[in-house]
C-alpha cells in the first residue's frame, strides 16, 4: 500500500482528532471570554476528570454511562472550584498572576494523578463504543470514532445554540463584550464565571474520555492536549468558537496526515508550537490583551 493510499484514511482519523481538540480549545474560549484568565491547567483538569472516569468504570466496575457522568460532574464542580477560591479572588490582580495560578493547578493536578494512579503506568481507558470496525467508501473506520465525532459535533452545535437561546448564554456573551455593563444591567458577572469554568472543564474532560483509547492513557498525553487546544484558540483569537473549531480540525488533520511525508521524530509537537507561535505573533494585540503587556 502506497503512502498516498493513506491519505483518505488518515484524513479521517485527523478529522476526530481534530473535533477531540476542538472540545477543550472552545472550552478555553469560553473560560478567556467570560473571565479573561487563560487556563493553562485546560488539559489536567481533562486529564484527571478522564483518570475519575477510569476510576469509576475499570477500577470500581460500574456502568460506561455511570463513570462517563461521574467524569463530566467532577469536572464540573473542579472548574467550579478553581474559580471561586483560587481565580476570583485574584479580581484586579494583573492577568499573569492568574495564569500563572493556572500553571500552579496544573502542577498539582498532574503531581495528584500520578500518586494516585501512578505517572507512566499504562491504564485501560473507558470507551464509550466499541473499536471494531465499518466500511465505508474506501475507508474502514470504528464505532468509537464516529460515536467520538459525532458527540464532538453535537456538542458544537449545542453550544452554539446555548449561546443563542438560553438566558445564562446570553449573560455570558453579554460579560465577554463588556463586564461592567453586564454588571449593570444586572448579570451576576460572579456566577457566569462559575458556569463558564464548569462548562469549559465539561468539555476538556469529555475531550479526555473520547480520546483516551486513541492514545495512551497516562498522566502526560492529556496533559499535553492542551497545547494543541491552545494553538486552535489562538488561531480563534481567543474569541471565535467557530473558527477554533475549524483550525482545531485542520490542526487535527495535520497531524494525522504528516506522517505521510515527515518521519522525523516530534515533528507533530514542532508544528503545533509553530502555530502558536505564528498565531501569537499574527494576533500581537490579543497576546498584549492576554497578559497585559506593551507591543511596542
């Protein structure tokens, strides 16, 4: 089989892994919209949430749909958490400190994961499909990937939706245009906060379980999801949930097709930290607006 006779395949395997980064790169949008803090700790909260859910469904033996739902509540009530003691209190503070508070949850939630479930032990990931396969024209692909992309899709478009019809989406874009007139026409800024981390944490740990039988499940590969989450939300400026979905599937596709012509080892990290870098140098004023730094 030629290199090129891959491609089809590849592509689609790019294209799922693209919409599981897409999940916690607009879970990182919606946090940045609402309370102006980049969430370096994205990926460890999907980490340790999807490390819940292994806990619940191949330890503790209970039902996929069981440990799935304890996974996404933890995550929940842990962006929740992160919020109201260590970010909020932090309100007028310079915005690095609390990027750098990010950094600091990151540390100690990849320092807990691997005492607890110890740091390069390989772990059996809860999948919510089965792996066997189908045919499709040309292409054979599994029930997990399509269950995987399909939720990602749903969800997409449930978030946009909730963004457009629900009186708490509404109050969340209302925050991210301006925070005091939100505060004026009395949004509780406070609670749309709250409801923005949990939201976003929702997404990274769903983002976690989908993917974790696609790769190996381990205290450093989610981890790490959040680079490549990050490089689409950069893409997105931070600000457009719809365009970091598109370059979280184009970085998705990338990824899985540049195996095909690049072997060289870690050529995948290098792209990516590429595409940061070019999006933080294209959106100087953004990164500027991040960190509260001159351009000049």
């Amino acid at each position: 089989m030629s290199d090129l006779s891959l491609l089809l395949p590849l592509t689609i395997v790019g294209v799922v892994l693209g919409t599981m980064f897409a999940l916690p790169a607009m879970g990182l949008v919606l946090i940045y919209k609402t309370s102006r803090v980049l969430n370096l700790a994205h990926g460890a909260i999907g980490m340790f949430s999807t490390f819940v859910a292994y806990q619940l469904g191949i330890v503790w033996h209970l039902p996929v749909w069981m440990a799935v739902a304890g996974a996404v509540v933890f995550a929940g009530l842990l962006g929740i958490f992160i919020e109201r003691f260590t970010i909020r209190p932090l309100e007028g503070r310079p915005p690095l400190t609390k990027v750098v508070v990010t950094l600091g949850w990151l540390l100690v939630l990849t320092s807990a994961a691997g005492a607890i479930w110890g740091a390069s032990a390989y772990h059996v990931p809860v999948r919510v499909a089965s792996e066997s396969t189908i045919g499709l024209p040309g292409v054979r692909v599994s029930y997990l990937q399509l269950v995987s992309l399909g939720v990602a899709v749903a969800l997409a478009v449930l978030l946009a939706l909730f963004f457009k019809r629900t009186r708490l989406g509404l109050a969340m874009r209302a925050v991210a245009d301006n925070v005091e007139a939100a505060r004026i026409l009395g949004v509780r800024v406070n609670v749309v906060n709250s409801a923005a981390w949990a939201l976003g944490s929702i997404l990274a740990a769903v983002a976690g379980i989908l993917l974790s039988p696609m790769i190996t499940l381990d205290t450093y590969s989610l981890t790490l999801l959040v680079v490549s989450a990050l490089a689409a939300a950069l893409v997105g400026g931070l600000v457009s949930l719809p365009a970091t979905f598109a370059a979280a599937v184009a970085l998705g596709i990338m990824h899985s097709d540049v195996g095909i012509w690049v072997t060289t080892p870690g050529a995948k990290t290098l792209i990516t930290l590429g595409i940061i870098l070019f999006a933080m140098l294209w959106r100087r004023s953004m990164l500027a607006e991040v960190l509260e730094i001159s351009t000049a």
